[in-house]
C-alpha cells in the first residue's frame, strides 16, 4: 500500500498502480434564495449500487451559516463548511460510502441572502 492509499506492486523497477477505480466527478454551483439551500439530492448511485465519496471540495463567499454533504440514512457526514472561520474545505483521499442505493445530499443554511457555494465530488460506484 503506497502512502496515498494506493495499492502498489514493485517488481523489476516497474511501478504497477491498480487503477480499478475510476473516479466519476460532479461539480454544480447553487445560489442561495433568503439564505438557505434547501436539502436536494446531488448524486443519485445506479439502481443496486452504492458511491464511495473519494475526495470534496466546496467554496463559498458566504462569511456565515453551514454547508453540509451528508449520506443522511447512513447517517454519515461526508463534508461540512463553517463560513464564519473557513470559505473553502477539501478533504482529499477520503472513502466515504452510503449504504446501497443511498443518495449523497447537500444543503446550506445561514448563508447571506444570495450567497453561491460551489462543490466538486469524486466518487466511484461500487
């Protein structure tokens, strides 16, 4: 297992790097209406599947409220964003996974009347 979480195989100087997963991303930005982003679905996995969340990135100009990414029947908080200290997170090399057929959600609250939050999710399905 290398340092980043990828399996390795080193035989004869040759570097084999398993690549079975092959990240899917998502990106959307969402304006916020009297503050808030209502709950929605973001990623919806294929029938009999589950995501497995690799890596999020989320950015506001929001100086206020929480930004939440949750497998919410799992009960899993994948992301969350605090305005008032931080306008950004990334959290990178992560492995996140819902339950089968779980929805990844999204949702904002406390924000400025119409402030923007931008996300980029890479994820796999299993």
């Amino acid at each position: 297992m290398g340092a980043d979480g990828v399996p390795i195989d080193v035989k004869n100087n040759v570097l084999h790097v398993d690549t079975s997963d092959h990240f899917i991303t998502f990106s959307e930005e969402y304006t916020a209406v009297s503050g808030s982003i209502t709950a929605r679905t973001v990623i919806t996995p294929t029938s009999g599947k589950d995501l497995g969340v690799k890596s999020v990135s989320i950015g506001t100009d929001s100086a206020s409220g929480l930004i939440q990414l949750d497998f919410v029947t799992s009960t899993i908080k994948v992301a969350r964003v605090y305005p008032a200290k931080n306008g950004q997170t990334e959290a990178l090399l992560m492995h996140m996974v819902g339950a089968i057929d779980e929805v990844l959600t999204f949702a904002a609250s406390g924000l400025g009347q119409t402030d923007k939050v931008f996300i980029v999710i890479n994820y796999v399905e299993h």
